[in-house]
C-alpha cells in the first residue's frame, strides 16, 4: 500500500503536459510560419546588409556587360558587298555546271562530300552522285537564277573572319529547246563554306517546287 501511496504522490508532482496547440492555418488551407513577420523582416534585413550598395553596382554592372556581349555576338555581321559578289559568281557557276553538265565543273561548285537534298528525289551524298544523275536525264534542263532574288548571310567564324555564307533565293530549271522557261521553280537554301580552292556548297536543300509560266 505503502508503494502505491508513494507512487500516486509522483505522479501528482509530474508537470502538466503543455495542451498541443494545432499550427494556424490559412484560409487555403496551408500552414503559416510560427515567427512573427518582423522576424522575418529582421532576418532578411540582416543578410542583405551583408553586401554594401557599391559591391551591388559593380555585380549588376557585370552582369549588363555580360548581357551585352552576349546579344553582340549572337547578332550575325552585316553581308558585306564583296561577299555578296563573291557567292553570286560562285552562283553563275553553278549555273554554268548545268548548262555543260560536266562533273568537273560541279566538282568546282560543290564540295566532294555535300548533301543535297531535293524534294522529289530524297536526299544524295555526293556531287558525283547528283552528276550521274543528271546524265542520266539527258542533261535535258538549264538553270536560272536572279541576282535581286537571293539573300545572302555571312557566317561568322571561330576566329572572327567569315567562314561559310548562307544562301537564299529562288531558281528556275528550263527545258533547254524551250526559248521561254519551260520546267519548274524552286526555292532553295545553298550552305557555302570557304575552302582552300574558294567557296563550295557544303548543303543544298530545294523545297516549294512549282511550275513554270
């Protein structure tokens, strides 16, 4: 009896349990922080006094300059009139190539390893496998081409000089008895690089084929 006397008296000089107090709740629904919000304020405050306003300047200064250089160099050079002159020679070429259908003078336009790819014949490796080709034809087509229409964009290189040029515009393929352009219209878009021997077309993709009035 003795022991459960004493053991009843321990348990009245336990301390009360604190009551558990459920956290406040927002009206959505979440959980708001225990702290108070000058709390928060004064914390915040203190790590921002950490950086002084000149030490602010100067990194948001950098990051301008950084910006800056970024867009600069993203933006592609102005086409200068000289490489202009250049890929519409190399373009005459082109159509010089056709014209004779001899592989040298393709040799002499594309580079031994160009893709092209055509829309009604898939896609050919190769400029001697476009020659074959067109043997094969009958060497029967001309090609045109209007120097207004092509759109020219230079390329910039590793190390700053202009290492491949971009070439847009439209062509026409004519029947070589016809007088007037009997054949079809194409639009293309030619990826030139700059070699050793000049300037050569590395891809060669033609789309939107219509025929000729």
């Amino acid at each position: 009896m003795a022991t459960l006397a004493s053991l009843r008296g321990l348990s009245q000089t336990r301390s009360p349990r604190r009551p558990h107090r459920p956290s406040p709740r927002s009206r959505r629904g979440r959980l708001r922080p225990r702290f108070h919000s000058t709390r928060l304020e004064l914390l915040m405050t203190r790590r921002f006094h950490r950086y002084s306003w000149p030490s602010l300047a100067i990194v948001a200064l950098a990051a301008i300059a950084q910006t800056n250089a970024l867009a600069a160099a993203m933006d592609p050079p102005t086409t200068s009139e000289s490489l202009r002159r250049e890929i519409l020679a190399m373009d005459a070429r082109l159509s010089d190539a056709y014209a004779s259908c001899e592989a040298r003078r393709f040799r002499d336009v594309f580079s031994a390893d160009a893709e092209l790819i055509f829309g009604e014949r898939g896609r050919l490796r190769g400029v001697a496998a476009h020659a074959d080709d067109l043997r094969r034809d009958g060497c029967a087509m001309r090609r045109e081409s209007v120097a207004t229409e092509q759109r020219i964009e230079a390329v910039p290189g590793h190390l700053g000089g202009i290492d491949a040029a971009i070439q847009i515009g439209e062509q026409r393929f004519c029947a070589r008895a016809s007088e007037a352009c009997d054949g079809v219209s194409t639009k293309f878009v030619a990826l030139w690089r700059r070699t050793p021997d000049g300037w050569r077309i590395a891809r060669l993709i033609r789309y939107a084929y219509a025929p000729t009035r």
